[in-house]
C-alpha cells in the first residue's frame, strides 16, 4: 500500500525510482476497486505512437521531490506497454500484476476488472 495523502495532488509529479534515478511525471492513478488504494501510476513514453507505461505505487513515498516508487527505472521500462488511446482490460491487467510480481485475482464484479482509474 502507498503511503496516501491526496493521491489527486500526485499527478504530474515526477516519479523517481528506488535508486533515486527520474522515471517521468504521474499521468493517472489507477486504484483497487475493492479497497480503493492506489495500486498503479502510468508515466507516457515514445516520440511517436506514445503509450502508457504503468508503475507500481505500493510502497510508494510522496515527498517535495515527487513520488519516489520501490522498483528499479529497468523494471519499468521492460513492463508491458498499453496504448495510450485504449482501455485497461483484464487481460493487460493480469500482464501487469505478474510482470510486477504482485498476487492478481479477478474480483467478481460484472467488469471483471480490478483497477479503476482516479
């Protein structure tokens, strides 16, 4: 779980890496829809056909400097990309979670999503 605050306060904040190396500014804040915690922050990348990189926010610690996350720049870069016109379904969910290592189970609501944007 990140450490809250006002998750609307976060975005275009710069996102900084644990080695303390810039990631990119927050766009959005994905949260659980279950517990309503911020889970993902997406950062834009790419001149041309830009997507939407997600970086995981638990743990995540909010400072003057930005929003510094628990994973490595490297970790982030190698992480499925979605297109920035497209929505986030299920199945680019599942991707994520497993690319991050985090438990995923589909909650049973008719949307079959865990993530909604904030």
């Amino acid at each position: 779980m990140a450490e809250v605050g006002n998750v609307a306060d976060w975005r275009g904040k710069p996102l900084i890496d644990c080695d303390g190396e810039r990631i990119g500014k927050l766009e959005d804040v994905y949260v659980d829809v279950e517990t309503d915690e911020p889970v993902f922050g997406t950062v834009k990348e790419g001149l041309i056909g830009r997507h939407l990189t997600f970086v995981p926010l638990q743990g995540a610690v909010a400072s003057p400097e930005g929003l510094q996350v628990g994973i490595s720049k490297g970790q982030i870069e190698s992480a499925p990309n979605i297109k920035s016109e497209g929505e986030l379904g299920q199945q680019d969910e599942s991707e994520l979670y497993h690319h991050f290592e985090l438990n995923y189970v589909a909650p049973g609501i008719p949307s079959g999503r865990r993530l909604a944007k904030r």
